[in-house]
C-alpha cells in the first residue's frame, strides 16, 4: 500500500491515533506502538496481533459502544472511539494477571469441582467467576439502532471467496452464462494475492476482464456466515444482511496457518505468517525488527525472504524437518528443530529452539528477537463446507477434502491445491463443472484472466511435513491450543485422562473451539490433540460439528427480515380516519379505538344504534361431506345438529384442553359453514383446520376469506330499524330471531347476517365482499343518521362486552386456561366421541378447578366514580387475599351503563362464590372487590334477544 | 361523508391514493376504476387490477385438472386461458389452482368452469376477487421489472422466476404474494397480495420503483398488453 493522507484521528483509550488511509483500527495502533491488544479470557495474559486475518481473538476491542470488534479488520473511521475489553486497570498492566500464576488451581473445567464445598461457597464464587471472564461487555442501558436491511439474491452460481481459484470460478461460471454472485470478505478481491510479493498490476488487469462480464455480481466486504439447506447462502455486508439462493455453490474460502505448540505460544510478537505480509503490505506497517521463521513446509524460506525484503532482519529460520540444508548463507537454518519456548514478561524477547522430538530438556540455541513468524503448513478454511455436508480426512500429514455434497464445489488451498496455477485451474474446472450441471455450455476449456498474468506467489508450494505436535504435554507448559479460552494442550490431556475422550465431549468440557473463533485457530489441533492423547488416529477422532455462524454475525443484522412491519387496514380504514378515529394497533391491523368519546359510543348503542367495523375478524368457510364431521371433531360443542339458518357459539380447544380460540358457527347449507375466529388467530385457526383435515383425511374444503370479506355489527335497541329498509331479508323478530343467520342483500350488496350478541344488543353482524364494504356502509350509515347512529370503536365494544360478562380469548385467558375454570362448561359436550381437549377436560372435571374465572364489582370509596385514562392499568393486577397475590384482574372499566367498576378475574374457587370478597392490589392500593354474577347488564338477555 | 342512493360501487383498496393522486375515475362493470393519472407517463408502470375477477380452484382432483391444463403439472406455471372468460391460469400449489381473469366483467363467474372441469363437487371454486389485491408492473423490457424488484423478493426458487408462464409464491417487505408472468413475451409481471396490505405492498413498490422511474397507470394503458378493462 502506499502512503495516502492521513485520516483524522480516532481515539484509543485517551490518546489521539491518526491512520493512514485503508488502515485497520489495528494497523494504527501497532503502527503507534501498541503491542498488547487484549487479555486472555481466563488468564489475562496479553495478547498480541496474530493473523491480522479476523479469525483470532487477540484483536478484540470495544469501538464505539459495540464490544468484540475485531480490530485487524476492521476500517479506521475518523472520530472512532476505541476502548480495551477485559483488562483494568490498562492492557499493559492488569491486575488479573495474577490468574496466570495460580493456573494450577484454575485448571480445564475447575468450575465443576471447585468451590462446590462447602456449599455455601459455590453462590459466593459463582459470581466473582462470571465477572472477571469473559471478553467484551454490552451495555444493556443502549438502545440498538436497528437500521439493518435485507437483500435477497438469487444465482445460478454463488462463489464464496475471491482469491485466485475462486475469480477463475466466477469467471468461467459467467463465461458460460450463468448469473454468478462472488463475495468476498476483504474490501478488494484478491485473496492473498493482495498480500503477495509483487506490484499487483497483474491482479489488477485480472480484476479489469472479471469485472466487465455481464451476469456476474461481486460483494466484497461481505461475510458467508452460513451455507443451509437448500443451498442457501447467508451472509452479510456491513448491517445488510444477504440472503443468497443458488443452483451451485462453489467454496473457494482458501486456507490457513496455525500456531505451532510451544510453551508461551500466545506472547505478543508471535505472528503467522500471512499475519506479517499483511500487517506489511496490505496495512503499510511491519511488525517487527529481528524475526525468527518457524516451519514445516517451504513457505518458511519464501517468507523469510520477503521478510528480508521488506526490510525486517532475519536471525533464524527453524524448520521441523531435517532434509533441509542447515546454511543458505543469508540466516541460519536449523533443521530438525522446532520453537520449544517463547520468552517475555509482555512481548517476545527471545526463542529457544530445540529438537523437533525432544520434549523441551534440550536446547540449541535461544534467538533474541522481537518478531516470530509461524509459516506452519496450511489447513483448509472449511466451516462452511463442513456446515454444507462435505468431509475432510488428515492424510500425509495435512488435511484434505474427502467428499462434498450434491450442488456444492470446492477449489484452491481449502480443496488442498496451494499452487497458484493449480489453484486457478481448479477454480475454472469448478465452475464448468457447475454450470454443466445447469445446462450450460461447456466451459472446461476457458482459459481465466489470471493465467496469463504475473502475480505474486506467496505460497511456494508446499513441500510437506507437517511439524509433529511435540511430546505429551509437561507440567510447566503453557502451549495453547485454544486462545479463545485460554485452554493448553496439557488442558486437553487432563481433559482426556478424565474421560472427556471424544472429540464433541471433549469440545464442551474444554469448550475449546466455542470462543470467538470458532475453531478457526484451534479446532483441527484440538482433533490432533485428542488422536495423540487417545493413541487413536486422527481420522477417528474426527472434528467437531461445524454449525453456523462461521464468522460473528450481530443479532440486528439477523433480526433485517423481521423489521418489516406490514400494515393491515380495513376496508374502512380511510373512513375512521376521515371521521377522526383514534388508532389502535391490534397486532398488524390498523383498527380504530374510539372516535374521540368511548363512553358516548357505549351510551349510543345501550340507547339508539351504533356501527362498528370488525373487518378484522378471522372468517374461514368450510364446504363438503365431511364439513361436519370436522367441526365436531375440533370444536368443543356440537354442530350436527345446527340447523340451516341457525349459529352457534364455537370454543376450540388445544389438544391439552386450553381454550384457544371462540368464535361464531353458522350454518348455510347441508355441507357448508361460515366460521369467524379472533383478530390474531385467524391465520393459526385456518392452518390448525387444513392440518386436522389433511390428518383425518376429511372430504372437506376449507377456505380462508379473511382478506376476501368485511365485517360490520349494527348494534342497539334501533338497529332493526336502521337495517329493515335496506335489506331484502326479513329480518322481523320472529323471522329472524337471535342466533340466526341469512344470507341476502342489504343495500343491494351480497351479505351473510348473524343475529349476534357480543355486546348485549340486538345486533346484527354482516359480512359482505371488501370490495362493497365502503359503499355498504355509507348507506348503514346514512339510514342510521335520522336514528343517532354512532360508529364506535374497539375501546367501546370492550365496555360493552364486559357489562355482558363476554370473554375475550387470549386476554381474559391464558395459556392455561380451560372452559371449565372460564365458566363455559356448558359448551363442552363430553358425549362427543372424539374432540380436541377431551380427555384431558374429563381429567380436569373429575378434579376440580382449581381456579374460577369470575365477574366482580369493586366497592371502595376511595375510587372516584368515572372513568379515567388509567383505568386499563388496573388489567394485569393481582388478586389479593390476606395479603398474598392468589389471581390477577383480566378486564376492569368502570361502566357508563352501570356506573360502577367491574371486571372480571381469575380467584380460586373458594373465593369464586357470588357474595364472596378479596382485594384488588393496584400500587399501594387494595381496593375491596366483591364476586357478582355475570353478566352485569341485562342478565336476562332480553335485550339481545328482543 | 357523502350520502348517496347509487346501486353499490366496488372499490379497490387504492381508491383513496388513487383519488388524492389525481386519478380520472369511470364506472364499469360494478367497479369505481382509476382509468388513468395526469402525471407523465413512465416507461415502468404500475397498474392497479384489483377489480380483475379471481378464482380459486381448491380439492382432491386438482391434479387431474391440472394435467389438462399443464403440459408439464408441476406447480409454477402459468397458461393462457383462451375464450368467453380470458385469463391466466396459476398452478398455485398440488391444491389450489388460481384464475386471474384478464377481462373485466361484473357477473358471469358465478358459474364459471375451466375448460375440461368435470362436473364434480371433489372440485371447490372459491371467488377471491376481493380476497386479493392485484398490480401488473409493465416494462419496456422484463429485465426492467426484474431490476426493480431484485433484490426485495424472498424468493426460494430459481431466478427464472420471471421467464414466461411461470408463477412463485414468494414474500415482499414481509408480505407473501404471488408472483405471475403470462407465457408470452410481454413485459408483464404480475403481483398479487392479500387485499388487507395492498395499500402497504403498493407504497413500498413506489417507494423502491422511485430510483427505477415506476409511476403509477390507470386501466387505460392495459389494452396493449393483453388485458381489457
């Protein structure tokens, strides 16, 4: 990278860090002298930058507000607020430090032996324990800006990774005439191209070609967290969150290095190799001044030339294998040798190096450095294929892919071709090969951009022998396999002496792998590690089950797709708001509270008429031979013997028996109904009705016209009135009586009327098609004028069914409540052969309820007599009997028919007597409450039957 | 309000955007129709087909309905239905065929059998004129209309999603919707959605059409493509 103007500073624990362009948050610190960039999460030890890659936790840091940022990768942004995690009173100097020198009392799973006696100790601990682990902290007092979008994409070819393989993918894919999306998680495609040797002009010509193809559509800067079933891809740019679905997806997601095992393997100063090319040529910054190579493969001698090359003094290359010549004239060699030991109080000082099959006793030489670079044989980055289906086996030393599923392809180092022109050939046989899967033409002779241009190459081949892990674990070691969780090798080891021998069992004891990283830096060593404790081979070990994420994902950016927030609106809904309703959010529906006076709407339909929409009522037909025996069958009462013309009140049961849903049944014909369900049901009552009907196998049709028709209730002692002149159904007190239905015109509109009584009125409810509900109800409206019809909302209606003594599923129910307890015992007909609920309502009935859903009144001088806004706060409160919390207040008004407090509320059975009394407990307050019987308002039914 | 003596009027659920957006209105057919708006006409239009009939054909012989109908019976296609009642014919799903008429009409449905229904009660036809709410986007070309909505469709399917004679039930800013092209070459893709959130899905077509230059058309531009109002 070149020099670019320096970005304006941000801040880093008090202090002004300015950037150059392009940098990460880490870059700049280190370039400014930070060399300690967090505190291990048990052990508090400092921790330096390692594969400046985002896959390691060292990096982490809290950037404005937000904890767990990973500092390598991230952009410096002028103004930035970065802050340390997990260390006080500074990074340089913790206190928790002390942790590390008492790590023989603190060993893997101490928690579930130690402090468990006396028992008194273990809730005094537990604590202490949770506070000072962990990384970063969120401050729940936030509020989270919730501005993630979702983006849906659909592709013949998804290509993940844009390094050499996967460019000569996408390439040929959309060579072929494919549509092909290619992401890629760093700001430039490349790969480690972008930190190879060379000037890059070849990668940028590559770039050019690739990108002036038509179909293709590159995402950088964007992260695969995830492949699903069905070949879906998620993955995310910035708070975006990328829905991808493909035919073909094809893996190019490259491959890794590893820290080698060695005591203090974790010091700040100790790097991968990649790690260093990129800090140096992708951030402008080198990580050292005398570095020591270690290696097992050839890339150790390529990287200690570039590291030569950059400017950094070499003072040893290391190499585990011993068939490498001992002098190249520029640094020593030692072959046959490993890193035994890392030494520094909070940076690295010096290596000792030793045999590679000694167990740390026999020393060669100690090197005085402050960099090592760990060139260790690369692993495939495979989270996302192993998520997808595919397997992996260790043979020869390194880990190869065995197997990938149907629809799913694998390139370049993650398939084990670390050749760069190997690589690029694989990654164009791959996307033939998956377009030729689609149907397209050929493309196996495609010749991509890359091959004819000269890029770097920083993986020199990979001539192989894999550095042997070491001998067993000694007591003063502290190599560790796992940072996240500051596990070592000796950790594991004890982990398997005390059984834990399988690699998942020993994942969860040691929760190795179950860091930030996700067994990105760790996961194949702890395999290694379990084969070598075990004495098994490591292909019987096996790895852990990857499960997405792969890399963190934030929950925001999870939650884009459920920040759509559709709105329902009546077909009425611009008539309320012509006439000024007041706004009620019933789940997605618009639906109107009042228009300004609930309790003038009340006194209207108790004296004249009044008209409310209840469009939103569920509405489901239900047509065929077998319609009946469905409804008997879901439905706690009968229905084979409603007549035509007739309806009934419905109760639906769970199949524990808990009240779920109510509604009205009317019956039109032999074999057809017409069924209403509450607001919020609607949908779950249509499905719960397809699922039994498909079940049981019933000849039955079952449609859901929710959307399809309006719904209106004409209400009061006028409402005849109101309806006889528009309607060409005779709707006489003895032609139509209560609990009646007719299906007919009214105003020349197509309706079905139900004589109902949800709010203790004559009334009719009729249902027409949304497209003639405006037209319907401005003549409902114009007739009722001269009669002082009202329209009224949901706040009225609420009033006016509770002086009924009518239930409200769902608020004056729960998810334990059954008709039994709720006094509906009289619908439920246990004759029945079979229906949902039935045996566990027979259990409940040979037991007795224990809880009564009753009326009450309150009596308490205390209260003023009329309504207040803060009425409906009373709804939730606790029942009180001598003082103890024995039920809860479900519905309470103060009603303007009555002018007096009711309610209703669940009390135990022995209060639930008429006469009996309890408290109502409403903040300080315990309001004297006495059981009436319901309902409150014309107990009779007079008036709904008139 | 207004108080009027008139025979009922249907209306769509857009009437109200329709009137405050300047929409010349004619009566056909039982229907109060925004014909067409004084704003210039783009090249990607948006067109209220509400009032357009639909009906649904639900039951255990679907399948073999849908044999006749379908050359290849799986569900996401469409075909033309040709005669007295033109429309489109949706394989919805194994159980539920989906008429969209192309003509509107006031009556006729009541008794309305596809070509080659048999006589049958295991057949069920369910009028959802009003149950759903209905758009045609009209390109110039459909990579236009595939442009506009890329990228906002849940979809869970191939792209070929808008390729002649397909359909998809797919979701839209969290809305499920059904998705139709007729098997012809015409730019014309069709929406449809439950008649509750057609207002909420049409705002949110407007919004993301605005960078695409969609404007809103009457019933008088749907002639030319294969639709008469």
């Amino acid at each position: 990278m070149s020099e670019g103007p320096r970005l304006s500073v941000f801040t880093f624990e008090g202090r002004e860090i300015a950037a150059l362009a392009g940098q990460s948050i880490a870059a700049a610190l280190y370039a400014a002298g930070v060399r300690v960039f967090s505190r291990s999460f048990k052990y508090h030890r400092p921790r330096g930058l390692l594969c400046v890659a985002g896959d390691c936790p060292n990096c982490l840091m809290r950037v404005d507000g937000v904890p767990n940022v990973r500092t390598c990768i991230e952009p410096v942004r002028g103004g930035q607020t970065v802050e340390r995690q997990n260390a006080w009173p500074s990074l340089d100097f913790d206190i928790l430090r002390t942790f590390d020198r008492l790590d023989r009392f603190l060993p893997v799973g101490f928690y579930y032996r130690q402090f468990h006696k006396p028992r008194w100790l273990w809730p005094l601990v537990e604590p202490l324990i949770r506070r000072v682990a962990g990384l970063g902290r969120i401050d729940v007092h936030a509020t989270p800006d919730v501005d993630s979008e979702v983006t849906f994409l659909s592709a013949d070819v998804c290509v993940i990774g844009g390094g050499p393989a996967g460019l000569a993918a996408a390439q040929t894919a959309a060579h072929a005439g494919a549509q092909v999306v290619l992401i890629d998680r760093q700001p430039r495609l490349g790969g480690h191209l972008l930190f190879a040797d060379g000037d890059g002009a070849g990668l940028e010509k590559s770039l050019a070609a690739i990108g002036k193809l038509p179909g293709l559509q590159t995402l950088t800067d964007a992260f695969a967290f995830g492949i699903y079933e069905g070949n879906l891809v998620g993955a995310f740019q910035g708070h975006r969150l990328l829905k991808i679905r493909a035919a073909q997806i094809v893996v190019c997601t490259g491959a890794r290095q590893r820290p080698f095992l060695f005591h203090n393997n974790d010091l700040p100063g100790i790097f991968l190799g990649d790690g260093v090319l990129r800090l140096a040529r992708c951030h402008g910054v080198l990580a050292g001044q005398r570095a020591v190579v270690a290696t097992d493969n050839d890339e150790g001698a390529s990287l200690a030339r570039q590291l030569d090359e950059l400017g950094i003094e070499v003072v040893g290359l290391v190499d585990s294998r011993r068939d490498v010549p001992a002098d190249n004239g520029r640094w020593p060699v030692f072959p046959g040798s490993r890193i035994v030991a890392a030494r520094g109080s909070k940076r690295l000082r010096r290596v000792k190096i030793g045999p590679v099959e000694d167990d740390g006793t026999v020393l060669r030489s100690t090197l005085a450095c402050d960099l090592l670079c760990l060139a260790s044989l690369r692993v495939p980055a495979h989270e996302l294929l192993l998520q997808a289906g595919a397997r992996f086996v260790r043979a020869d030393g390194e880990w190869r892919l065995d197997k990938t599923p149907a629809g799913l392809f694998a390139a370049g180092s993650v398939a084990g071709t670390a050749e760069l022109d190997g690589a690029i050939l694989e990654g164009r046989d791959a996307g033939a090969r998956a377009t030729a899967a689609l149907g397209f033409p050929s493309a196996a002779d495609f010749r991509p951009a890359l091959l004819d241009e000269t890029l770097g190459e920083p993986h020199a081949g990979q001539r192989r022998a894999a550095a042997p892990l070491g001998p067993p674990a000694d007591k003063n070691r502290k190599a560790f396999v796992c940072l996240c969780d500051d596990m070592t090798d000796k950790d594991l080891y004890r982990a398997v002496e005390e059984g834990f021998d399988h690699i998942e069992t020993l994942k969860r004891y040691a929760t190795v792998g179950m860091g930030p990283c996700q067994g990105k830096v760790c996961g194949l060593t702890s395999s290694e590690v379990c084969a070598r404790a075990t004495g098994r081979d490591v292909n019987a070990v096996g790895v852990t089950t990857s499960r997405p994420p792969a890399v963190p994902v934030e929950l925001r950016v999870l939650a884009a797709e459920r920040r759509h927030q559709p709105v329902r609106r009546t077909p009425l809904h611009h008539w309320h708001e012509a006439t000024g309703a007041r706004w009620l959010d019933a789940g997605a529906w618009k639906r109107p509270e009042s228009y300004g006076d609930p309790a003038g709407e009340v006194r209207a339909v108790r004296s004249q008429v009044g008209l409310i929409d209840v469009s939103t009522l569920g509405k489901i037909e239900v047509r065929g031979p077998q319609a009946v025996e469905l409804l008997e069958r879901v439905y706690v009462n009968t229905f084979a013997d409603l007549k035509i013309g007739r309806t009934r009140y419905g109760l639906i049961c769970t199949e524990e028996g808990i009240l779920w849903d109510d509604g009205a049944v009317a019956r039109l014909g032999p074999d057809r109904f017409y069924l209403t369900a509450t607001t919020g049901n609607a949908e779950a009552v249509y499905r719960w009705l397809l699922m039994w009907r498909d079940t049981w196998r019933l000849d039955v049709a079952v449609q859901n016209q929710t959307a399809a028709l309006a719904a209106m209730n004409l209400a009061g002692p006028l409402a005849r009135d109101v309806l006889a002149p528009l309607s060409d159904i005779d709707i006489g007190a003895g032609a139509f009586p209560y609990l009646g239905c007719r299906e007919g015109r009214v105003a020349g509109t197509p309706c079905l009327l139900m004589r109902l009584g949800f709010v203790g009125e004559l009334g009719y409810e009729i249902h027409c098609p949304s497209a003639l509900a405006w037209s319907l109800w401005q003549r409902l409206y114009e007739a009722g004028s001269p009669y002082g019809l009202r329209p009224f909302g949901v706040e009225a209606q609420r009033m006016l069914r509770l002086e009924k003594g009518h239930i409200i599923v769902g608020q004056d129910t729960d998810a334990l409540s059954t008709p039994l307890e709720a006094g509906l015992e009289g619908l439920v007909k246990f004759a029945k052969p079979a229906f949902h609920g039935k045996e566990p309502l027979l259990f409940l009935r040979r037991r007795g309820a224990r809880m009564a859903l009753v009326g009450f009144q309150l009596a308490d001088e205390r209260l003023p007599l009329e309504a207040r806004d803060w009425m409906t706060g009373w709804e939730g409160c606790q029942v009180v009997e001598n003082g103890m919390p024995v039920g809860r207040v479900t519905s309470f008004r103060f009603s303007p028919t009555l002018n007096q407090y009711i309610g209703l509320g669940w009390v135990p059975v022995h209060c639930a007597d008429e006469g009996s009394r309890f408290h109502v407990r409403w903040n300080n307050l315990d309001a004297a409450a006495e059981v009436v019987p319901t309902p409150f308002y014309d107990p009779a039914g007079l008036r709904l039957r008139s | 309000m207004k108080m009027t003596d008139e025979a009922p009027l249907a209306r769509s659920p857009l009437h109200v955007w329709q009137e405050a957006h300047g929409a010349r209105f004619g009566e056909r057919h039982g229907w109060r129709l925004a014909e067409s708006f004084a704003a210039q006409r783009s090249d990607l239009l948006l067109v209220d087909v509400t009032p357009f009939a639909k009906l649904a054909f639900t039951g255990y012989e679907i399948l073999d309905l849908s044999h006749t109908h379908f050359p290849d019976p799986q569900p996401g296609r469409v075909v033309a239905v040709s005669g007295a009642k033109p429309g489109w014919l949706c394989h919805q799903s194994d159980e539920q065929l989906l008429f969209l008429s192309t003509r509107l009409e006031a009556e006729g449905f009541a008794s309305f059998r596809l070509p080659g229904q048999p006589e049958h009660k295991r057949i069920t036809t369910w009028d959802m004129t009003s149950a759903y709410a209905g758009f045609l986007l009209i390109g110039s070309d459909v990579s236009d209309v595939a442009r506009l909505l890329g990228g906002h469709l849940n979809l869970g399917s191939s792209p070929s999603i808008l390729s002649p004679g397909s359909c998809v039930e797919t979701g839209f800013y969290g809305v499920p919707c059904l998705l139709a092209r007729a098997p012809d070459d015409r730019p014309v893709v069709g929406m449809w959605v439950a008649w509750d959130v057609a207002e909420y899905v049409w705002d949110r077509l407007l919004q993301i059409g605005a960078a695409h230059g969609l404007a809103a058309a009457g019933g008088d531009v749907l002639r030319e493509f294969g639709w008469q109002a």
